[in-house]
C-alpha cells in the first residue's frame, strides 16, 4: 500500500510523539514539542506524517541549512515496519527537500541503533567518514 504523506497539523503533535515514543527516538535531552515546533515555524523545515487507517503510522522531521538537507525521526510504528512505509517517508523526505533546491541529504544514526544502517543503505545512503560533533550554545 502506498502512503501519503503531508505536512503534519496541531491536532497531530500528541500521536506522533507517541509514535517517536513507541520507536524509541525520543530523549530526556530533547523536547519533542519544542522540536516539532521549531521545525513547523521555519519555512526551510517541516514534519511529514502519513497515516494508515485514520492513526499515524510513519513521519519525518526534514529540513536544511542553505547547504545540506538533514532527515531526522525517521518513524515507523512498530506495528507497521517492513511494510515499505519507512522507505516511503525517506522518499517523501527527499522529495520535500528536493522542491527546496537541496542537492544532499547528511543524516546521523545513534551507535545503539547501528542496525539502522541497513535500511538506510537500502536507500542508497552510505557512510560518510566524518566526525560529528556538536555543542549546546544555550
Ligand atoms: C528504520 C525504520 C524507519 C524502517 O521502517 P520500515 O517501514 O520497517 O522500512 P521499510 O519496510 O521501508 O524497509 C525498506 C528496506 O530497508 C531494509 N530494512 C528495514 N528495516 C531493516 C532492519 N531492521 N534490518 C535490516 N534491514 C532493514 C530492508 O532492505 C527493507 O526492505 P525489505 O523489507 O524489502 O527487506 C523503522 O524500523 C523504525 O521506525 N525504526 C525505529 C526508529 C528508527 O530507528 N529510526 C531511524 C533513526 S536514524
């Protein structure tokens, strides 16, 4: 089955943090409200949430900085995985920020979740030799 997906709406905020929740994406260090928030409020970011039967099965959080294009909570329902639907919103992702004029997609994946990397290669990403680093400057 083919999803849909679209722009997520207030009414959707409780349902997808549930979903990043079931997935295992959220963090104490992260607020998940203030993240879709602040990915909703700018015009380079947006959150992209499909449903399957009237709940909410997949997302992505997409956005980028003027150079590259980033995708995080990449989700699918734990109920729903291997069903083509997480591939599906990495597409719907790519095709967001592709209307945007971004050329390249850079995304990070957390060491306990390494075994995400297959998916993702499946997609055609590849491992880039770099560091990631990063700083809190608040
Ligand atoms: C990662 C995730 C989004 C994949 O969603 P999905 O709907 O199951 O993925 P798809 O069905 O579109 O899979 C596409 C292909 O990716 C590969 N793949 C998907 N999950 C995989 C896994 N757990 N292990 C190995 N390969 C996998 C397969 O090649 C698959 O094709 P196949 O089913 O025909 O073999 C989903 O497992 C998820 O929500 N995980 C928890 C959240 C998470 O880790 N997000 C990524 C953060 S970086």
């Amino acid at each position: 089955m083919s999803l849909v997906f679209r722009d997520m709406r207030d009414e959707d905020v409780d349902q997808t943090i549930a979903l990043w929740r079931a997935c295992d994406l959220t963090r104490t260090w992260n607020d998940p409200v203030k993240d879709i928030a602040f990915a909703r409020a700018s015009p380079s970011s947006t959150v992209l949430i499909a449903e399957v039967n009237g709940r909410i099965a997949a997302s992505v959080m997409a956005g980028h900085d003027g150079h590259r294009g980033t995708l995080y909570y990449v989700a699918v329902d734990p109920a729903q995985q291997r069903k083509g639907y997480g591939r599906a919103a990495v597409k719907a992702a790519e095709d967001w920020l592709l209307s945007q004029g971004v050329w390249k997609i850079n995304l990070m994946i957390r060491p306990e979740n390494a075994a995400v990397k297959a998916f993702y290669e499946s997609l055609g990403y590849e491992i880039n030799p770099v560091f990631c680093m990063a700083r809190k400057i608040v």
